[in-house]
C-alpha cells in the first residue's frame, strides 16, 4: 500500500494492489458531470508582490539573470549593455570579472519566475490542461513531476509510482491558495548530487556534508574515502548556512543604523549647502537690485544737475549774447555818428554835441569781451564728471 502523504489535501489514495497487479479504482474519483474545478477561482494580482524577482534594470522577467557582488540582480542584456563597464549599475560597485558579467546566477529569482508562471498558468481561465494527454483538463498536479494531470492519468501515474513517494494536489485547492502560500507550501528540497568525479553524473545522491573538504556526499564516498572527515547531514549544514545568513544579515542591519544617520547627516549638509547657496544668490540679487535703484537715482539726479546747468548756460549765454549785441549795435551807431559829424556837422553842432558823443565813446571804449573775463564758463560739467568718476 502506498505511503499515506502520497496524497495530499483531500484525494484518496489508491486501494491496495490485487494479486494479479491490478490496480483498484480510486476510493474517491471525480463523478462524471461533475466540474473539475467546482471551486470559485481567485485571479489575484502578484506582480505588485514580487516586483523583487525581476532584473533591476529593464525590470523583466530573465532566465539569465545575474548576482552581483553588491547583491543586486541584473540580466544579462542589462549588463552586456552596461556602461562603464565593470561597475554595478545602481550602487557602482565594482563587478571582479573583466567582461562585466557575474559568474554566479541567481538561482532564487530565476526559480521563483519559473513558479510564479506555474501559479499563473493555474489560475488562467480554462485552467491547464493534462500534461501526457494534452486533452482533458488537469484534475491534479504532482510537484514531484512537476505535470499537470487529469483524472485516468492520473491513476496511471500512481501506477507507475507505486513504490515512490510522489504528492499530489487537486488543482482547484492550488487556485484558491494565495502566490505567497503557493510558493511556501511548492517549496521542496532539491536533490543535491555527489560532487565525487563520476558520482554527479550518475544520479548519486548526496546526503553527507564533508565540513574539511566543503562538499556534498553520498553515503557510499563518505564511507570509504579515508580523506573526509567531520561528517554532517546535509539538511544540517544548510540549516546552518541559512542560520549564518540570518545573523550576518541581522548584524548588518544593526549597523545599518550607524549609516543610515550618516547618510541622513550628509543629506541635512547637502539640504543645508543648498539652502545657504539659494540665500547667497538671493541675496546677490537683493544687493545687485538695490544697486541698480542706487545707480538709477544717480542718474536722474545728475541728468537733472546736467539740465539745470545746460539751462543755465543757456540762460547766461542768451544774455551776453544780448548784451554783445547791444554794445555792437552801439560801437555801429558811434561810428555812423562820428562819420556823419565830420561830413555834416556845423562847429555849432560840433561844439554841442562833441562832450556828450565823447562820454559815449570813452564808455564804450572800458567795455570788454566776455572772453576775457574771469569767470566760470557756461556748460561746464565738472561736477558732473567728478560725480561719475566716484559712482
């Protein structure tokens, strides 16, 4: 009779084996007309979830995707096109190899996408179809296998497994789990292989942990090479490592803090250069305006000063102007008088009239030219000059 976990979550095993190698029909099959999926299906939205899977730089689904020393996943279309070269696209850490490439995969990731898919393809509308007779609509998956099955095939893969512990789940229990209960309860070991020269190649598998050379071993090498030493059980060794990943990751995060509050002191110094950056131009323009207005009220009032003396010059040009005309106009009139006197006048007229065009004359004789005397200039803009000069 098979184990009792051949089964799991609700399906029957098979009734023992008859003499003759028949195998009993199961206690508890799917009836006909009855829908294989009864069981309302749940479409729920896991991209929002696992967004961690995917590369981190086109952020897609990759089957070569690649760890980086810094512990950030890139594909291998990301990182052939990566520039520069040799540097982690978001940290900058520097990557070993020369070509820019990882050698270690990211296993975890590319095994979650390959899962998720399977969870996905679960709950398609229609569901998915049996794996061997690609016709009838899966009633079971067999993790073992990793197969779809329907109803009769089924029973003839238990057949064929009889005397293996394969399980099985009805497909409308896996399309109502949520994708985080999927992949924890699809979990499983995978089968570690011998790493003896020979031994990997022909399907040994490995149950012994050699703690002196590092390595996975079947009983059979672990018995009889002298070399090994310090056994374990695999399953405790990886225990172990995941308990030191724990602890150093625990740790870290311990000292994350000392670098969180670093970061957040060069941000506030950051915040703080820009702040003082942003007050100095203010400040500039503050200054510089307040300066502008300076020069403009300078300017108005040394175009008012130049107006006021340009009318000014103006004003005293006009009037010794004036008043050179006047004195020409009377040198003209002495002359005409003086040359009419001495063509026409009596000694009468001239004894007469002599004194008096004699006074006139001498008077007009002390006038002199305004050239000569001392005085300031009209238009002269030497305090405008100075003015200037000092702005």
């Amino acid at each position: 009779r098979p184990p009792s976990h051949v089964f799991q979550r609700g399906l029957s095993p098979m009734s023992h084996l008859e003499g003759d190698g028949a195998a009993a029909p199961m206690e508890t099959r799917p009836q006909a007309g009855t829908s294989l999926h009864s069981s309302p299906r749940h479409h729920p939205t896991v991209e929002d979830d696992f967004q961690f899977i995917l590369c981190e730089g086109c952020r897609q689904e990759s089957p070569n995707l690649k760890l980086l020393t810094c512990l950030h996943t890139f594909c291998l279309n990301c990182l052939s096109e990566n520039k520069p070269v040799g540097k982690c696209p978001v940290c900058r850490t520097a990557i070993p190899q020369a070509n820019g490439i990882p050698d270690m995969d990211n296993l975890l990731f590319t095994n979650l996408q390959a899962r998720l898919n399977l969870y996905k393809k679960i709950n398609d509308s229609g569901g998915p179809k049996c794996s061997r007779c690609r016709g009838e609509a899966a009633a079971v998956w067999c993790s073992e296998c990793e197969d779809f099955l329907c109803t009769r095939c089924f029973e003839d893969h238990q057949w064929f497994f009889k005397k293996r512990s394969h399980e099985a789940r009805r497909v409308e229990d896996l399309c109502a789990e949520s994708a985080h209960q999927f992949l924890e309860d699809t979990r499983k070991s995978c089968s570690l292989f011998c790493s003896s020269p020979g031994h990997a190649n022909q399907g040994h598998i490995a149950s012994i942990y050699c703690k002196k050379c590092q390595k996975a071993l079947c009983c059979s090498c672990a018995l009889l090479d002298s070399q090994h030493a310090a056994f374990c059980d695999i399953r405790s060794e990886t225990q172990r490592r995941q308990e030191e990943l724990g602890t150093m990751s625990r740790e870290l995060k311990q000292k994350r803090s000392s670098f969180e509050a670093t970061y957040a002191t060069l941000q506030d110094e950051a915040a703080r250069l820009e702040r003082a950056q942003q007050e100095m131009r203010e400040l500039i323009r503050q200054r510089v305006e307040q300066l502008v207005q300076l020069v403009r009220r300078e300017e108005e009032e040394l175009l008012g000063l130049v107006e006021a003396r340009q009318e000014q010059g103006r004003r005293e040009l006009a009037r010794e102007l004036q008043d050179m005309e006047g004195v020409l106009r009377r040198m003209e009139a002495s002359e005409r008088l003086v040359e009419k006197m001495s063509l026409y006048a009596t000694e009468q007229e001239v004894m007469d009239m002599q004194p008096f065009i004699k006074g006139s004359l001498e008077e007009l004789q002390q006038q002199q030219p305004a050239a000569a005397r001392d005085q300031v200039q009209p238009g002269d803009f030497a305090e405008c000059r100075a003015r200037l000069q000092a702005l």
